[in-house]
C-alpha cells in the first residue's frame, strides 16, 4: 500500500469514526427538539455567513472551551477532523489566492472551521438525536431517516477506502477513466449491499437505548447552562467584539 492510498484509508476511517462520535452525542441538557433544531440552525449560520476574522476567530475559541468543558478529552476527536476539512478548504482556495493575489479567499476555511466546531458544540449540549427529532416538524419520518442515514454513512466511509483501493489493486491502467470506473464500481457495490444493511440498521435502532435525561423538563443546571452557553455565543454578535 502507497502513502497515499494510507493517506485515503485512514481520512475516511477518520471521518466514519468523526460521524460515529457525532451520533452517539448524548446531550448535557434536557432540550425540547423543536427548540434545540432552530438555537443549533441559528448559532451555525453565524459563522456561515460571516466575514468578520475577529468573529469567526472568537466563535472557534468559545466552541473548543465549551467543548472541553462539556466532554473533555473526547472533544479531540471533533477538534482534529474540523482542522483536516478546514486544512483541505485551504488547499482548494490556494490557487484562488493566487489568481486574485488577495487572501480574501482564505476566509472560507476559517468560516468552515468555526461553523463545525459550533455545530458540534451545539449537538455535545443538546444532544445529536435532539436535534434531529426537531426536524419532525417538517416531515414525521425524517428524524428516523436520518438517523439510520448517519449509522450508514460510518459504516461506508470506513469500508470505501479499503474496498477502492482492493478493487484498483486488480487494475494496472491509472488512467483518469479507470480512475473513476474503479470508485464507481465500489460505490455500486455498496450501495447494492445498502438496501439489507439499511433494514438491519432500522430494526437494530429502534431497539436501541439511548438513556434519555432524567425529566421532562428545565432543571435549574439546565437553565444556567443553556443560558451561559448562549450568552457566550450570542456575544459573538456584540460591538465590542467585532
């Protein structure tokens, strides 16, 4: 195996353990879904349309404390795969910067990077299946849909890298064409695979214990975590900062 096809293996295990870890994102607070989704769709606009580099510098900050503050250690995991995709954004706009000779365009890493880490700060607060409960709201099934969707999306991520590189092992032409027909012929084949496996993963879920919060409601920790988180957030916006 070459350096780069490692290199492509385990970017793709990377990003199927990133989704894992994404799912199984409990919550800290007791939030209704159909307040969770707008707070979560809110905070992440923020920093998507944003061109301010004291705010989108500020927002990365304030999400990597809040982070480490929330889960600890295990927030290494969100801070690594958000520096890998602001590191491939930068590469993309490279030759952008280049061409207009202005750094301009070097704003859409730092956005990528501040708008994950406040989605991912968001859902380690609320909690990953909150948020997408809230999507019932537009359609009944979506949020199951979607679920299942993040379990397959890991499952894929982790295989496609090894079974692309299995398959292009058997060819000796790297041409561009045969390039393409070798990913095309993995992607058939595990979307062939996908039907079965996305049944199982449906009947597994739906008997899955997810270990809700004690409560139906605010608890006071509740309340002034919320509260502080948001007001951290929020200050984003604030004069003084920008």
């Amino acid at each position: 195996m070459t350096w780069l096809e490692k290199a492509f293996t385990d970017l793709m295990k990377g990003l199927g353990d990133w989704v894992t870890s994404l799912e199984l994102l409990r919550g800290e607070v007791h939030v209704s879904p159909s307040l969770s989704l707008p707070i979560t769709v809110f905070l992440a606009s923020i920093p998507s349309f944003s061109s301010n580099v004291v705010q989108l510098a500020y927002l990365s900050i304030i999400s990597t404390l809040w982070g480490f503050y929330l889960i600890g250690h295990a927030w290494t995991r969100f801070l690594k795969i958000s520096a890998v995709w602001a590191i491939f954004t930068s590469v993309i706009m490279l030759p952008k910067v280049y061409l207009s000779g202005s750094l301009d365009p070097l704003m859409t890493p730092l956005r990528v990077l501040s708008s994950l880490l406040v989605l991912e700060t968001s859902a380690t607060l609320f909690g990953t299946k909150s948020i997408l409960e809230g999507l019932a709201l537009i359609a009944p099934r979506l949020p199951e849909s979607l679920d299942i969707m993040l379990g397959q999306i890991s499952y894929y991520l982790r295989n496609a890298g090894w079974l692309i590189i299995a398959k292009g092992s058997r060819n000796f032409d790297e041409s561009p064409s045969m390039m393409y027909e070798v990913v095309s012929l993995a992607a058939s084949e595990l979307l062939n695979r996908g039907m079965e496996r996305a049944f199982t993963i449906s009947l597994a879920r739906k008997s899955r214990v997810w270990n809700p919060l004690i409560g139906n409601s605010f608890v006071k920790r509740d309340i002034i975590l919320m509260g502080t988180f948001l007001l951290s957030m929020s200050l984003s916006c604030a004069r003084c900062i920008l």
